[in-house]
C-alpha cells in the first residue's frame, strides 16, 4: 500500500525506480579466448591423431596396484596441500557471495529511544517550554541501494565468480599432482627395492666366492692375491646396501609426508620386475588440454576475473546513483508508537559523478588493464607449458622404453658371461680377473636396468599428469574403504 501511494503521490520518482530496477548495460570489454597456436599433433607421437586419451580415464584405473591404490585414497583424505586447496575454494565461494550480495538492496531495522530536558536558564526553542523533559521512541526499517546502471557491480560478481572458479581449477590441479606425486614417490620406492634386492643378492654371490677362494687357499691351489680381490670385491658391493638403506628411508619419509603422516614406513604392493612396463596408450588431441588441464582452465579463469576488472574499473568514470530510504514510526508516547498518526516514511535519490580525483580513477582503470595482460601471458604461459609438459612425458616414456630394452639385453648378456668366466676358470682357461669384471659389469648392469625400469614408469605416472588426467572423484566404494 506504501508503494502505490506513494506512485501517486510522485510519478517521478515511480518512473526512477523504474530505471533503478532495469538492468542496464555493464562497461569494459566481454570476455573472448585469446588466441593460442595449437599443434595438430602432439611431437613425437607417431600414431594417428584421435580424441581419446589417457587422461579420460580416472587414476584407480590407470593405477593397479591395490596397495598404491590405498595409498592414494590416503593422501587424498589427508594431505594437508589438498585441504588447503580444498579450503581456498571454500574461501573464494564465499567471496563471490559477498560480490554478489552488493546487487541487493540493504535492508536492516533500527530502533532507539532519546530523552532531553530544556534548561531553565536558557532561552528555550520555541514551542518548547522551560524545564520540561521531552523523550521520543522511534523504529522502523531503513533501506540502501546503489543502481548498478553502468555494471561496476556486475562487473566485480563476474570477477568474484571466475576467480571462485580458478580456485575449484586449482585443487583439482593439487589434486592431480597429488595423485601423480604419491605414484612417482612409490614407484621409486620399489625402483630402490629392486636395487636393494639385486645388492643384496650379489652380495651373498660375492660372499660365496670369499669362501671358495679361501677354501682353495687353505688348499693349496690358489693364492692371496685371488682371495683379497675376492674380499675387496666384495666390500665394494656391501658399500651399495647403506646407500640404497639410506635412499629408502628418506623416501619413505617424503611419502608419509604425502599422506599427511609422521614418518614411518610404507607397505609394499608389486614389485618392479621383468612384466612392469607402461601399456600402450592414447594420448588425445593437443586441442584438447586446454580444456582438460586445471592449471590452464584455472589461468584463462583469472584472465576472465581480470578482464571483468577492466569494467568494474572504467564503471567509476560514470555516475553512482543511490538510493536510501526510511519507512518506521516515532512517537514521544511508548504506548503511541504503532499507531497510526506515529508513522513516517523517507526515501532520498542520490547521485555522485566524479570530477577530480588527482587521476586516481585512471591510474585505476590502467592498473586494471595491465593486470590483465599480464594474466593473459600467463594463460598462454600455461596453455604451451602442457604442450611441452605432453611432449617431454612421450618421449621419456619412448626413450626410456628403448633403453629398458638394451639393458635387458645387456643384463641376459652378462649373466651368461658371468657363469662363462666361472666355467673358463674352473677349467684353467682364464684368472679371476675374468670374473671379477664380468660380477662388476653385471652388477652396474642390474643396478641400471632396475633404475630404467623405475624411470619408465615414472615417465609414465607424469605423462598422465602432464595429460590432465587423474582429478576424477571416485565412485562409492565398499564400506570402510576411505573415500576422497
């Protein structure tokens, strides 16, 4: 009823509010993609170009093992990187709705109580007389609006938003590191196993050979020369044992800190061994990362949250249009206060138009447009680092897969030159130094395959990364499986 009385009373201000309530047109430039120069094809994959890709399918897929598996979930319940992540997007959600909440008008309640005697030495105000108290009660609602005519608020909600957007972006791109790093970290724990193992087994080869010579020795039929090269030999091969020891415990250490534990050790799954090779997989269109890779979704999230900037920034060149207002009662009656004759009513357009702020308002709107550039060199930043990120995992995988080869070849090689000096010796065709070397060279051998074959499936792990693979939340599981 207040509303349509007062449109009778005044037209001109029904036709203001008319024009506060339209939604007019927002300043500054709309958003459009800068354009990126895209590879038909990602460098040195030979197959045919297709869509399909690694990184459509989710890590507990890719990942085999269950025990890695398991670790993962841990991590991804635990890792403290991922919470904050996690709690930056929570952060920015809540920024975007404090954005928003300014499009709306401020509508609060107040309410008070005054007293005031007039003095009797004074001259009174007139009407009023001389020591006679006066008191009022008054309440009633009061209402702010500022008119975003010209998009400055509309402007700051698109930034908030984008902005609330690049942060989900980024713990998704935590969380892929997250499951890439936990992976990695394994992978080089069993890598570290492996040499252990081969350490260890050629140790007790060597320790047999000790005892042989110094049987022969005791013999008769050899000399010191044979059993102290023996002895040395090996010492040399126990010295790996410590250092690999040692490389397994800081390792175990780094990966409890992944899944946010104290340091401790960690449980073990399948072993690296002969059949631990990457499958052959597809690795989709280049096109396709900058819609699949967080990190670049998340920077051409801050570009647009940049370019928005722009127009909240050139909207404070034009006029700000407000609106206040006052609808309530005051009486000087408690008792009197809701009736009728008590109400009263206020409402007050305003307008302010800048004229000289020392260039303030420019410097402003520039800061605003060099911002965006430079968001827009890290958009295209991000978008060529994933192309070479891709083309560096597919050659890894590629070379190191070819070197694997070799060195297996090699390993075969050298196990039957070992078992050959043994024969050749124990025949009197050859001195200990024939075996002697042959045990060194398949030892480095062993010791190097164990390493390509940890660096191949690494290689691996970090082309599904580098492919934007690995966000995906995981379905239900049984219960009592740990969930992300």
């Amino acid at each position: 009823m207040a509303r349509l009385e007062l449109s009778r009373r005044s037209p001109f201000i029904a036709a203001l509010l008319a024009v506060c309530l339209a939604p007019g047109c927002a300043v500054g430039p709309n958003y459009a993609r800068p354009e990126m120069p895209v590879p038909p094809a990602h460098r040195f994959f030979e197959g045919e170009a297709q869509a399909q890709s690694l990184a459509d399918v989710p890590w507990w897929e890719v990942i085999k093992d269950p025990v890695l598996q398991q670790l993962v979930r841990e991590a991804i319940a635990h890792n403290l990187d991922l919470i904050t992540a996690t709690a930056r997007v929570a952060e920015a959600r809540a920024q975007y709705g404090i954005a928003k909440s300014f499009l709306f008008p401020e509508v609060g309640f107040a309410g008070g109580y005054s007293a005031q005697q007039v003095s009797r030495l004074a001259e009174p105000p007139q009407g009023t007389a001389k020591g006679k108290t006066y008191q009022n009660w008054n309440a009633g609602f009061t209402l702010s609006w500022e008119i975003d005519l010209f998009g400055r608020l509309r402007r700051e909600k698109e930034a908030g938003f984008a902005t609330y957007l690049a942060t989900e972006e980024g713990r998704r791109a935590a969380l892929i590191t997250l499951v890439a790093d936990v992976a990695s970290t394994y992978l080089l724990l069993r890598e570290l196993d492996l040499q252990l193992e081969v350490a260890r087994r050629t140790v007790q080869t060597n320790e047999e050979t000790v005892q042989y010579y110094d049987r022969r020795l005791k013999g008769g039929v050899s000399n010191r020369l044979e059993l102290d090269t023996a002895v040395a030999n090996r010492a040399r091969t126990a010295t790996v044992i410590p250092q690999l020891e040692l490389q397994i415990g800081l390792t175990e250490n780094a990966l409890s800190l992944l899944l946010g534990r104290p340091p401790g050790p960690i449980a073990r799954g399948e072993a690296l061994s002969d059949k631990t090779k990457p499958p052959e997989v597809p690795v989709g269109l280049p096109a396709a990362l900058l819609e699949r890779r967080p990190d670049v979704v998340a920077a051409e999230q801050q570009l647009v949250a940049a370019n928005a900037n722009i127009g909240a920034a050139k909207a404070l060149f034009f006029p700000t249009i407000s609106l206040t207002g006052l609808l309530g009662t005051l009486s000087g009656d408690f008792s009197n206060l809701l009736k009728a004759d008590s109400n009263l009513w206020q409402l007050s357009p305003g307008l302010f138009q800048p004229i000289f702020q020392g260039g303030r308002i420019r410097r402003n709107y520039e800061v605003a447009k060099a911002r965006f550039d430079q968001a827009a060199a890290q958009y295209q930043k991000a978008a060529l680092n994933s192309y070479v990120e891709v083309a560096n995992g597919l050659v890894a995988v590629k070379k190191l897969g070819q070197a694997r080869l070799e060195l297996e070849d090699a390993v075969e090689a050298l196990r039957d030159a070992s078992a050959l000096a043994r024969a050749r010796y124990d025949t009197g065709l050859s001195s200990y130094l024939e075996i002697l070397t042959a045990d060194q060279q398949l030892l480095d051998q062993e010791l190097l395959l164990a390493q390509t074959r940890g660096e191949e499936m690494r290689a691996f792990v970090n082309l599904y990364r580098a492919l934007g693979g690995g966000w995906q939340v995981e379905p239900a599981a049984a219960p009592g499986t740990p969930q992300p």
